[in-house]
C-alpha cells in the first residue's frame, strides 16, 4: 500500500489530485474536504522533501506545511463556530 501511494506521489497525478481537492473546497464549502485537501498536500510535500537534498527546498516545505495546519486549523474553527 505504501509503495503504491509513493508511485503516485511521485507521478504528475499526484499534485493534481491535490489541486482537485482544493478546487473541491472551494467549490463545496463547508463540507471538509479542506482537510483532506490540506492532508494531501502534507502528504505531498512530505514526499517531495525525501526526494530532495538538505537545503532551502526543505526549509520552504516545511513552511508550506505549517501554512497548511494554519489553514486546516482556521478551516475547523470556521467549522465549529459556524457550521
């Protein structure tokens, strides 16, 4: 199982789900899938920063992963105060 979600990571279809999830979001708010949007690009740069070398492209992965529980942190405060 793990050997077939790091073959998809690693093709071209793995960002586009990612980016399908988000497209998902926006077009169905309040539904959660921002989580799993937000999970899946964790996921994705996770991957890409195994793939990669020390050095600045693990410091902005990083970045972007804590912009991405920013961003699922707000989504679930939206979700609790408002849903």
């Amino acid at each position: 199982m793990a050997a077939k979600i790091k073959a998809y990571f690693a093709s071209d279809k793995g960002m586009r789900a990612v980016n399908l999830l988000f497209l998902l979001s926006m077009l169905i708010p309040g539904a959660g899938i921002s989580f799993l949007a937000c999970g899946a690009w964790i996921l994705y740069l996770r991957y890409c920063m195994r793939r990669t070398g020390p050095g600045p492209v693990r410091a902005v992965c990083w970045l972007f992963i804590g912009f991405a529980v920013f961003l699922m942190g707000v989504n679930l405060y939206g979700l609790l105060r408002f849903g």
